[in-house]
C-alpha cells in the first residue's frame, strides 16, 4: 500500500492540497473579518459565539474540505497518467 501511495505522488498531493486549502480560507477570512469588500452589515445574532469565532470554523471547514479536494484531483491525476505510461509498453 505504501508503495502505491508513494507511485501516486500522495504525499505531496497532500501538502500541496494543505498550502491551498490553508491559503483560500485565510485568505476569505482575512477578506471577511478585515472588511476589504466593505463593511458588514450585521442583523443576525450568533450563539455562544460572535461572528468572527463561526467564521474562524467556516475557515477550518473551507481549508480541510479544498484540502482533500486539490489532494484527490492531483492523485486522480497521477494516477490516470501512471496508467497511460504503463499502458503503452508491449506485452512480453
């Protein structure tokens, strides 16, 4: 299994997937709570927590969720790749 992992690039399809997970949900939360679109107009009323705290998880969520998709699609294309190289050699 490990093999098929390492034949896959999986390891740095995570990472890779890590940094843009983190860098999209930074960046829209820092987008959000700097106000850089302009200000927020608040009507709601957050429980247990102010808006800036469920924002802060709505990030955690983002960066994991963009996280495992960016990591299945450089895999899925690795994969796919791995398949048509190994497909081209004449059978012995």
């Amino acid at each position: 299994m490990l093999v098929l992992l390492e034949s896959l690039s999986f390891y740095r399809n995570v990472r890779i997937g890590a940094a843009a997970g983190a860098l999209l949900a930074l960046s829209l939360y820092l987008v959000r709570t700097l106000e850089l679109l302009g200000p927020v107009i608040d009507t709601r009323e957050y429980p247990l927590f102010g808006a800036d705290v469920w924002f802060l998880l709505l990030a955690f969520v983002l960066a994991a969720t963009s996280a495992l998709a960016v990591a299945v699609v450089l895999t899925v294309a690795a994969a796919v790749r791995g398949a048509r190289e190994g497909g081209a050699e004449p059978p012995e």
